[in-house]
C-alpha cells in the first residue's frame, strides 16, 4: 500500500472508534515509522517495537482529536522523535544510577576491607602487647590507655623517668617487629599505628 488516498476518511472513522480504520492506518505507517526509528534506536529493535507500540497506543487514545492534524505521517514522525528523546534520557540516567551506585558500592566495600584489615592489626597489636613484660605491659598501659606523663608514670611506679622512657621505647619496638612479622605490614602503616598507640 504505497499510498492512501482515503486516509482524511480513514481519519474521520478512527475519531469514531473505527477499529478497521485504525489497523488500515496502522498498515500504512507501521513499516514506514520502522524504518525511521529502527537506526536511530542503535539498531534495537527491542526499542524500536517499543517506540512504535507506543505511538499507535497514543494514537488510539487520543483518536478523537486526529481530525485536527493537518498531516498524520508528520504527527507520527514528530511522536517518535519525541519517544526516542524520551528513551535516550532514561538510558542515559540508567547509566547514570548505575555509574554512582557502582561508586558508592566500590567505596563501601573499600572501607569495610580497610576496616577489617585495621581491626585485624589492632588485635595483633593487642596480642603483642600481652607478650610484653609485666612491667613493660603496665608502663605501656599507663602511657596510651590513662595518659599518664612520663614523670607521673616514674612516681606511679617509683623509678626513674629514664628508665621509663627505655621501657617504653622497648616496647613499643616490640609491638612494631611483632606486627611487621605477623601481619606483614609494611613501615608507613607501622608508624601509624604506633603513633596511634603511643597517643
């Protein structure tokens, strides 16, 4: 059916509800809005039966008021365009979502490894210090769990602020080897942690 001579009159039916009408209409314009929309989906032709059962629904629905448009094909082109903008901006928000949640899922999962790893090397260090000395476990207590100064460590104790100064030195000496031993980390982390338990 290359042309339709009879489509104002086909027009003037479907504005009635004409069923037959409508699928002579959609005969006509179907393979030719295809062709259309077809390349512009990307060759999709999941999109492009999308778009085009989208538009003859439209025109359907909004049958009655057909009799008012000067030209079908262009009303029927103009609405696909308008579909395909529609999809473009969907796929590319889609596209958008995905990126950011694939970022923030990165991020998270980053943080909860950095967190376990810290939490791991934290009771390495907890381990180490329960090797220590008694003598050396207190001073190390006295230090970084109640704050204590070096001078207030030496009276606590009764000896003398050098000798708790060496001890202390000892120690945490020893909980850096032990940790670079046992968790294989490398000296900027080991720094960091005995800066952290030297606080």
């Amino acid at each position: 059916m290359d042309s339709m001579p009879s489509e104002t009159a086909l027009i003037l039916q479907l504005s009635q509800g004409d069923e037959h009408a409508f699928a002579a209409l959609y005969k006509f314009y179907q393979p030719r809005l295809y062709l259309f929309v077809f390349p512009l989906t990307g060759c999709s032709k999941q999109d492009t039966d999308e778009v085009i059962q989208d538009i003859f629904v439209k025109v359907w629905l909004r049958k009655e008021t057909l009799v008012t448009i000067r030209s079908l094909q262009a009303y029927l082109f103009m609405m696909a365009k308008n579909r395909l903008w529609d999809i473009r901006t969907k796929h590319a928000q889609l596209k958008q979502v995905a990126n950011t949640l694939e970022q923030q899922q990165s991020g998270a999962q980053t943080e909860v490894l950095e967190k376990l790893q810290f939490n791991e090397y934290h009771e390495i260090a907890r381990e180490a210090i329960s090797k220590l000395p008694p003598q050396k476990q207190r001073i190390f207590a006295l230090r970084n769990e109640q704050g204590l100064s070096l001078d207030e460590i030496a009276t606590e104790l009764q000896i003398t602020k050098f000798a708790v100064k060496k001890q202390l030195y000892d120690a945490v000496r020893y909980i850096k080897e032990y940790l670079k031993k046992k968790a294989g980390m490398e000296i900027p982390l080991i720094l960091l942690i005995s800066s952290y338990l030297q606080r």
